[in-house]
C-alpha cells in the first residue's frame, strides 16, 4: 500500500537533504511533497522511488502532512506555570499566522502560522502568553509538552525524521519551540528554520518571536529541515513580533490566493546542462561596412584628401578599418566638412524654386491686370468665353466684373486659358466705342440713301 | 491633364463624392486615392487604375494613358523649353491648341508669348499633351 513520502523517508533513514541528493530532486522539492503542497509529478516520483529503493506505487502521489504532536490541549498549559517570565505578546495581538512573513516563503509559515500547535484548539495557548506557546517552556528541555529530553512526543533521540539525536524539535533540551539546538527533521543542528540556537518559538534566546535573536529562520543560517539551503527562511529577515502588528493588515493567506506558477527549480532543472568551456569570449569588432567605406571615399573626395591625408588621419589605409573606426573616422571627415562649409544665412531659403511649388507667377500678373483694370478675355473648359475685368483673385478663383456691373467669380478649374487684352488694344478698343456714334451715323445715312 | 487631375475632375463630375468613398468603392489602399490626385508623380498601379475608371465609368485607357504624362512631366517640358528659347505646343481638354514660347510657368499656369506678340495665360490642368520646339 502506498505511503506517505516522510514516512518512507523517515524508514529508510534518509534525511531530506540525503533524499535530495540521492534522488536529484530539490529538497524544498521534497519538502513541499511530504507536507502534501504538492503532488508527486510522475518524473520525481520514479527518482524518489529509486532513491529509497522502492516501487513507484509504494509512494503516495500526495502525502498527507507528518503529524505535528500531541494535542495541544494537554502540553502547554502546565508549563506555563512553571515557566520564567519572559516578554509577553499581547493577546490581542494577532498570532503568527498567515499575516506574518513567514508564509512567503515556504508553506510552514501558513502551516504553523495559521492553524498548527495548538491553534486550532480553543484552549492552546498563544504566543503572547506567557513564554511561548507550542507547549515550550521548558528551558530547554522539553518541547511540547514533554520533560528533558523528549521531543514532540518522542524519547529522546529518536523521532520526526532525524538521526539519532535531533527530532523534531528534539536533542533533549530543545524541541518544536524550545530552547534551540532542536530541529525539524534534522540531524542534531539545523533546525527548523533557525542554526543551532533558535527554534520555533522557545525559550530564552529565540523563538518564534521572543526576544528577538532569532527566530523561525532567522540569522540567514537556518535551514528548513536542515542541510544548506538557506533559501528557505534563511534568507529572509527575522520577522517582527512586536505588538503593533495587530494594527497592520493581514495579508493574504499564504499560497490560498496566488495563483499557480510553475517551480523555479524544476526549470531549472529542465535546463540542459551548461557546456564547459569557461567565459563567454568578447566579440571581436567586425571589418568596416562596404555603405561606410562608400561613404568615406565620397567625404574624402568633398575634402580634397589624398591616401597619404588619410593615412595619416585614420592610421591605417581604408580596406584595414574596422566598423568602428571607419564610423569615427566619418564623424571627424563629417566635422570637417562643416567646418569648411560657410553658414547660411538665416531665413534664406534652402530648397530650389521649382516650378511646381510656386504659384507666384500668375500672383504677380493678375495683380497686374487688376491694377490695369485690363480687360480679360476666358476661354473655359467647354469653350465658352467670358469677358471682364478683374475684380479679385485667389489661388483657386477669379471675380470678374461683366459688363461694368454684375460680378462672377469662376473657379480656375473651370478655365483652360485666358488672355488679358494688350494696353494698345484698349486705347483702340475706347477710341473704336466712341468711334462708332460718328460712323454709325454715316452709314446709316448711307443705308437711308440706298433705301 | 494628368491623372491626377483627371481623377479630381471625374469626381467632381459624379458628384463629389470623397476620396475615402472612393477607395472604399473600388478597393484601393486607404490612402492611396487621395496620393493619385495629388501627387505631381505617377502613382497607382494599373489595377488600381482599372478598377477607378470601372467606377467613373470611362474606359481604363483613359487613365492609364495619361500615367506618363503627368504634372512632373509637364513641368519639366516647361522648364526645357524656356531654357531652349523654343516654342511648346499645347494641347488642351477643350481641344484648343495653344503655341508660344513660355514666359514663365508655376504651380497652376504658364504664360505663353504667341507669334503675334499676344499673352496667354494657360491653366496646366487642362494640358493634356505637349511638344517641344513645333511652331
């Protein structure tokens, strides 16, 4: 039948950290399986089955949680009696649950945070009375609960994983939030969370929040479970325990609403292994661009230079460049070339006249015409003409006065051309229109006779 | 004339309708239609021409006869003839045929001195065809 992950461990006598090793898996890989935050994927389930010699099918794809000792209801609350006075945490401040920092970095700080040791129990006590909680107290010698050298329930020497001395919060004095040598499923040293000295919430000298010298984790030598890798709660600072917190908000609870993300260190495995073969080698500059060398026989020739001028400007004759000189050698040839040309005067026109871009021309004539008051003579599109003087103009139309009165404006798109009666004409034109009383006359007088 | 200044004639003959209406009416690139009126150079391709004269219901080749004889090109005639001293002959959508020798020539006109001395005074969109040095 299959079974929980620890409990093979703990079978085989294997720390995590040995588990990791001998399996290639991460050890917060196999923390977070055998606290049952994780399913066992099929790949790691095959490499922890050979690593504790066992069959696929002996491991629990999820493990419940280790158990985490007795109930609380029984070990704190004699201890508490006899417990020193030591700081105590307000009450009403809240407990180390999922609001402390703890649960952002692994799954113990919602885990013991929020619910275990005693929390859950109406009568546990708290981390603001008395010395701890977590039935500590014991200065140093019992943990949970438990006298000397026991620990979380075991003798002695023995329990949660560890070897020979250490358990859970064992080696004799200290325990699961005792006096501080204890560890979490460790050999003797490590801890849960803290080196050594410091515990989950013990006596004296740390604890989960006591008198601030270490703590869960704290120091950045801890170790979750022992072995080297701080990264867990190590890393991060010592939490703060001091009663404002009850001011602050809560956080979330840890991991409930995060959505899931893929493991970083799976991907890091999943990574091929590095190539050996040392430092990555510095890119040599790459021989300069046939467009630059265009470019710089064309400034070369605007400066008048010769190969020797250029041999001894760049040092080296073109064909020998490479991409970065020959883009400085053409920012120097560039200044010089500025240098050489004399400014232009401001507000002068750069751009040549073309004649399509002018529509001056016909400006200055028309303006002429109605100055003349010459008469014009406009053929439009159709082929029908009109005849006036102008009145006024625009780029886009003409105004005409017909006849000495009415007023027409024609859009120049309606005109193909026009002609603009000549001075002499005109001076014909006024002496024909007074001319025609005195011929007029005769001929009619003509007509008259013939009749 | 140009295309361009036909296109902008056979809209105002159906009525004015935008350039975006047209493109969106024969297909042509968002853009490109206002591009083809305006721009002194060739532009369209002859599909794109195709499909304008299908919508102003004139047959194709007039439009893509006069992609070589755009407003770029005239202006050039202009400027060489003035250079040359020569006279150009103009043929114009009214169908008159003007000669003289350019005076002067810009953005919409072109001033030509006829044999007889007389000034004329051409409005470039209605050139349709011209020749250099034909008296």
């Amino acid at each position: 039948m299959a079974q929980d992950l620890w409990q093979l461990r703990r079978q085989k006598r294997m720390t995590i950290d040995e588990l990791a090793r001998s399996a290639g898996v991460h050890p917060a890989l196999i923390k977070a399986y055998e606290l049952g935050e994780r399913s066992i994927p099929e790949r790691d389930l095959e490499r922890l089955a050979n690593a504790l010699e066992l069959d696929v099918e002996d491991i629990k794809e999820l493990s419940d949680p280790p158990p985490r000792g007795p109930s609380r209801t029984t070990a704190p609350s004699t201890q508490e009696e006899d417990a020193p006075a030591r700081p105590r945490y307000d009450s009403t401040a809240p407990r180390y649950d999922s609001g402390s920092r703890y649960e952002s970095g692994s799954r113990y700080g919602s885990d013991y945070g929020r619910s275990s040791y005693g929390n859950r129990s109406n009568d546990a006590p708290r981390y603001g009375e008395g010395r701890s909680g977590y039935g500590s107290g014991g200065e140093g010698r019992s943990s949970y609960g438990n006298e000397g050298r026991s620990s979380y329930g075991s003798e002695g020497r023995s329990s949660y994983g560890s070897e020979g001395r250490s358990s859970y919060g064992s080696e004799g004095r200290s325990s699961y939030g005792s006096e501080g040598r204890s560890s979490y499923g460790s050999e003797g040293r490590s801890s849960y969370g803290s080196e050594g000295r410091s515990s989950y919430g013990s006596e004296g000298r740390s604890s989960y929040g006591s008198e601030g010298r270490s703590s869960y984790g704290s120091e950045g030598r801890s170790s979750y479970g022992g072995g080297d890798y701080n990264r867990g709660y190590g890393d991060r600072s010592a939490p703060r325990y001091d009663n404002d917190r009850g001011a602050r908000p809560m956080r979330p609870p840890y991991r409930q609403d995060r959505p899931d993300r893929p493991d970083r260190t799976d991907r890091r495995m999943d990574r091929p292994p590095k190539k050996p073969g040392g430092l990555k080698r510095r890119p040599q500059v790459a021989p300069a661009r046939p467009s630059q060398l265009e470019h710089l026989k064309i400034l070369l020739q605007q400066l008048d230079m010769s190969g020797d001028d250029l041999l001894r400007l760049a040092g080296k004759p073109l064909s020998m460049l490479n991409r970065k000189e020959a883009s400085h050698l053409l920012t120097t040839c560039q200044e010089m070339i500025a240098e050489r040309k004399p400014e232009r005067p401001k507000g002068k026109r750069q751009r040549p006249y073309l004649p399509e871009s002018v529509d001056e021309h016909e400006l200055v004539y028309l303006t002429q015409v109605q100055l003349d008051n010459s008469p014009m003579h406009l053929t439009l599109f159709d082929g029908s003409t009109l005849v006036g003087t102008l009145q006024g103009f625009s780029p886009y139309a003409l105004t005409l006065s017909i006849n000495g009165g009415d007023e027409v404006t024609v859009q120049k798109l309606a005109i193909a051309f026009y002609q603009v009666t000549p001075a002499p004409e005109r001076e014909e034109a006024a002496e024909h229109e007074a001319a025609p009383e005195h011929e007029a006359a005769p001929a009619a007088t003509a007509e008259e006779e013939k009749s | 004339m140009s295309t361009g200044d036909y296109l902008r004639y056979l809209r105002a003959v159906k009525g004015g309708p935008t350039p975006q209406d047209v493109e969106e009416a024969t297909g042509v690139k968002a853009g490109d239609y206002r591009q083809m009126e305006q721009r002194y150079r060739a532009m369209g391709s002859e599909e794109e021409l195709a499909s304008l004269a299908a919508y102003y219901q004139v047959p194709a080749e007039e439009l893509i006869s006069r992609v070589p004889w755009t407003r770029k090109a005239l202006s050039a005639a202009l400027v060489e003839a003035v250079e040359q001293d020569a006279p150009i002959r103009l043929e114009l959508r009214s169908g008159h045929t003007l000669t003289g020798k350019v005076q002067w020539s810009d953005l919409g006109s072109a001033l030509l001195l006829q044999e007889d001395g007389r000034e004329l005074v051409v409005q470039r969109h209605m050139v349709e065809r011209w020749q250099i040095g034909e008296a």
